[in-house]
C-alpha cells in the first residue's frame, strides 16, 4: 500500500546507534530517518516508565547501565507512520591507568607496574614497554617488574578491553645514565690578574647544583664557571655537584695546585717632552718601574724600537701624534704595558738675505726667500717709488735682479715683502731690504 498523508508519506525510520555504548549511563540518540517531520522516541527504562521525547536527536540519562531498547516512533498519530526499534549494551567508560616504582638509574633499573584501572573483572589487560624492556609485550593485570636496555625515555602503554570496549593509557618511563663530571680550561697557568673559564663536563640526564671551590676563599654555583685570581699563587680547584633528579648522587672532584699564578711587572715611564716641534723634537725617554732583571721594549711610534734602556733619546724626524709604547716583560715571561701620546708639530721658519750679486759670475746670482713649514707663500720685492720688480708664490722661484721690462735692475738697496701662513694656519708677514751689488 502507498501511504498518502498530508505530512508525510513512506515514513523511514532508523536509529544510528551501534549496539554496544561505552559512555556511562547518559546517551545521546541519532536519528538517521527519512520523511519524518515528528519524532516520539521512547527509552523503556524500567527505573523511569514511560520515559519518552519528541526531539529529533534527544539526550537521555539511564539509571543504571545494562541492556535496553530504544524505540523510535515517526510521524506518531499521523496516517503515514512507522516504527524502528534497537536493542543495545551500556557500559561504563573504560579508564585505563598504571603507577610505576623502582630505581630509575640504568645500571640499576628495575620498574615495577601497578594496574590502577577501574574496571570490572572481565577487563583484559595489555602492556607495551617497548622493544629495549626485558619483556616487550605483556598481557595480565600486573606484569613483572621490567628492566630496560636502553637509557632514556621509554614510551609503556596500557590497552583496557571489557565488554568490548576500549582504551589506552600511555605514560614516559625515563631511564637515567650514571653521571660522570671532568673539569677543563683552557689554560691553567697565567699572570695576575689572571681570568680562568671553567668547563664542567658532566653527562647527566637530570637537574644538577653546582658548587665551585677556587682555592682562595670564593665559591661559585654556576655551571661552568668564570673567575679572576687577582694574586700570584698556585691554588688549588675543588667541584661539587649534587645530582637532584633521576640518579640521585654527589660527587667531588679536586685537583691540587692546579691554577698556577705569576707576579705581573710594572710599566711606567716618563716621555719629556710630550709636545715639541720639528726642529726641537728630542724626546727624553725615562723608565721608572722595571726591575733590573726585567725586559723593556719601547715602540716610539715611527717604527723605531729600543731595547733594554731604561733612559734615553729619541728625535722624530716628522710631524704628527706618536704614540709610545713601553713594554716590560719580567722572568715569568708576564708583560705589562703604558703608553704616552708625543705631539710634534710642525714649525714654520722664513730666512730672507740681505744682499745679493746678479753680476754673470755664477755666484749668488739669484735672490730667494727660503721657507720651511709653510702651506700659502707670496713674495714681493720693490724698488723706491714703490713700483713691484717682482713677486712670486713659490719660495723655490727667485729674483734674477731683472726689471719686469727687461733690463737690469740697478744696483742699489730695495724692499721685499713676505707673506706666508703656516701648517697651523698662522699667518705670517715679513718685510725689510736688500742690496742689489753687481
């Protein structure tokens, strides 16, 4: 027969619910049918009779759990209508869980497993410790104790089956290595001050309290220590270190004289003077500090180098900043080092003669103004009215005793003037006579 309605027509209904629940006692019903527009789902839950909703997907809270069917009704009182009916297990979740004991050192390791699920007593239990355990794979509630081969994490779970339901628990089981700890630097002998780093090379898989000894009275808690000894000495190195996780220890470790100090020298002298110029640069160099036994070694700066003196001169033979270095080395081969800056300066200087010969005999012949430390130069020279015979602004050109028309100057007395500015942008202005003799 074709049901014709005016809601619906050829009412499907189904229940999307597998047959075996492992929730609890709440569940939460699915509807999967086809043309229905009305829904009256009864729950036959003899703690609560007549127990029933209209939703499309309702939720339902069982007294207990157990087996019961479900009954869905489509299209209720309408022509079109039909009824689906599923008959199914609640069950309780499953809760898998486990605790584990046993020292965790590896050349020790021996764990043991506790079995804490909340399961009834049809539960089946099954262990993976993983391929590195003495025994892989275990099923019973509680395995033997389990070593394992192998230092570091190891991943163990538990599987929970009962009524045909399923879980699994996974817990990390971390193996420790024994540790072993070493002490290095890079050097162990070195002049005060003398600045050591500490490398602390303990293999460990765990927290760890460090407590450095230096060997004069200062201690340290950091790991890999650096530390300063102001003093000469030798001194002695003590580490401590307190393993506070996985394989719980404390070990010492000391070394006898094994930081050696040596006495640095002192570097100290006197350059006089620090400041001079070109033609007065004769630096006075005294030493005040080396011990006889000692070796100087003094750098002016201009490549020069002395060797072993304790006072003496030296002259530059340019301008500029200098800077000298005076280096004393004592018998432990431990230097010191001070320094001094040594300005010279350049100095400006302008000789004009007084009188000159331009008389053909090659001597004398030509008149100049010699200047030395100069940057800008100009000479000129003038006869007695005034009238300028010559001028330059090169100091290596001079007057020949020509007149700017081409004859002879004639013999008499005549005025330069010289203007120059120095390499310290001073100026400088010049004036006076000379003879002119032929």
């Amino acid at each position: 027969m074709v049901c014709q309605s005016n809601v619906s027509s050829n009412p499907t209904p189904q229940i999307f619910q597998p047959n075996t629940l492992c929730n609890g006692t709440t569940v939460t019903f699915l509807d999967s049918s086809y043309n229905g527009t009305n829904y009256l789902w009864l729950f036959n839950d003899p703690n609560n009779p007549g127990a029933s909703a209209t939703g499309q997907n309702p939720t339902y809270t069982y007294g207990d759990t157990g087996t019961y069917t479900i009954q869905l009704i489509l299209n209720p009182g309408y022509a079109c209508t039909d009824t689906a009916e599923v008959t199914y297990e609640l069950y309780n979740p499953v809760n898998p869980a486990f605790s584990f004991t046993g020292p965790v050192c590896f050349d020790e390791n021996l764990i043991t497993f506790q079995n804490q699920s909340s399961n009834g007593g049809n539960a089946v239990a099954n262990w993976d410790f993983g391929p590195d355990a003495s025994i892989p794979i275990f099923t019973g509630w509680n395995p033997p104790p389990i070593v394992f081969s192998t230092w570091g994490d190891h991943y163990v779970s538990l599987t929970i089956e009962e009524n045909g339901c399923e879980d699994t628990f996974v817990d990390t089981v971390r193996i420790y290595r024994r540790p072993e700890t070493n002490v290095s630097v890079e050097n162990q002998i070195g002049c005060a001050p003398f600045t050591v780093a500490f490398w602390d090379s303990t293999i460990t898989d765990g927290q760890v309290i460090y407590n450095w000894d230096f060997g004069d009275g200062v201690l340290s808690n950091d790991s890999n220590a650096v530390y300063t000894y102001a003093n000469p000495g030798t001194y002695d190195l003590n580490l401590t270190i307190w393993f506070i996780e996985g394989c719980t220890d404390t070990i010492t470790v000391s070394y006898n004289d094994f930081i050696t100090v040596y006495p640095s020298p002192t570097s100290s002298f006197v350059a006089d003077p620090t400041s001079a110029t070109i033609y007065t640069s004769n630096i006075e160099i005294t030493d005040l500090a080396a011990d006889p036994s000692d070796d100087i070694i003094t750098s002016m700066g201009d490549g020069s180098i002395y060797y072993n003196q304790a006072q003496f001169s030296h002259s530059y033979t340019d301008t500029g900043w200098f800077e000298v270095e005076h280096v004393v080395i004592n018998t432990f081969d431990c230097p010191d080092t001070s320094r001094a800056t040594i300005r010279i300066n350049p100095e400006t200087l302008i000789f004009v003669p007084n009188a000159f010969t331009p008389d053909g005999d090659g001597k004398n012949e030509i008149f100049f103004a010699t200047a030395v430390g100069i940057k800008e130069f100009s000479l000129k020279i003038f006869n007695r009215w005034g009238e300028v015979l010559f001028e330059t602004t090169d100091p290596s050109t001079g007057w020949d005793g020509m007149h700017p028309n081409g004859k002879e100057a004639i013999q008499g007395v005549y005025t330069w003037m010289v203007f120059a500015k120095g390499q310290n942008d001073k100026l400088i202005e010049k004036r006076g006579h000379l003879s002119l003799l032929r």
